[in-house]
C-alpha cells in the first residue's frame, strides 16, 4: 500500500516502521479444535494467517468459525 499511497516519504518511512515494530512483538500460537479466543479489540491488534490449503475438504463442523459480538455489545459486567 505504501508504494501507491499519497504519503509522503516521512509518513511513508513511519509507517514501515510502526510495521516492524507491531511484528517485532508479534507472538503465534495455533487453537487445538474445539478451543477459542476472546480478544479485547480496544487494547489489542490481532490477525489471522491465510489457512493451508485443502480446506475446501473439510467438512463444515470442522472448519474455523468466527463469531463477532455486536459493535454496541459491553463487555462490562
């Protein structure tokens, strides 16, 4: 995106390295079946790794699911 952006070259050079440093901290793990995560998105960045192929074969029970709370939804109890 940085290469066709309207940036300028500071803002350029500032965002590859905002970049770096979100991957520098960066940490992995993979969910076993049946498991999940809650992500706070206010406090964290999160993502997700493109899935491996052949998973066009696995059967709908057994493939990710994400659910989203509404954007109104408290978490506060």
């Amino acid at each position: 995106m940085l290469e066709w952006s309207q940036l300028g070259q500071a803002h350029a050079d500032a965002a590859r390295q905002l970049a770096e440093e979100i991957v520098r901290g960066q940490i992995s793990f993979i969910l076993e079946p049946g498991g999940y995560l809650i992500v706070n998105q206010r406090r964290y960045l999160h993502g997700r790794e493109a899935l491996q192929d052949g998973q066009e074969k696995i059967a709908a029970p057994g493939r990710r699911l994400f659910l989203r709370a509404p954007a109104d939804a408290s978490l506060a109890a």
